[in-house]
C-alpha cells in the first residue's frame, strides 16, 4: 500500500494513549495506531449506511410484501 506523510497536532492526552496503546498492544509505529483507528471510524460509518439503507428496503417491503392481497387470500 502506498503510504503518505502528514503531519497532525493532537493534545498530549491524545499523544500519551497513542503511545501506550502502541506499547500495550505491540505496535511498531504510532502511525500504526492512528491507522487502526481511521479503520474503526471508517468501519462505523460503513455499518451506519448499511443500516441505513436496510431501513429503506425494509420498508419497500413491507409494503410490497401486502400488494394486492388481503388477510382472507391466506
């Protein structure tokens, strides 16, 4: 994967979990860390579209599911 160079400002908070995390969890690099959690964000917001969207068709269903046909057809 080809990789760029940013630099970011964070608080020292910010900067003091990122670093323990890369310690506790073995990681070779801050970026490492930084990169997973972009991944989790991008992760969330994929579920929350996804559900989204399963929403709209549930609907469409059940709407669908009834055209035309009346309790006494069963």
């Amino acid at each position: 994967m080809k990789t760029k160079k940013m630099s970011i400002s964070l608080s020292d908070s910010l900067i003091y979990f990122i670093e323990n995390y890369q310690i506790e969890k073995g990681f070779n690099h801050s970026s490492e860390v930084i990169e997973e959690a972009l991944q989790l964000l991008r992760e969330r917001d994929l579920e929350n579209a996804y559900r989204e969207a399963s929403k709209e068709v549930e609907t469409d269903w059940d709407i669908l599911a009834g055209d035309g046909l009346e309790d006494e057809t069963w």
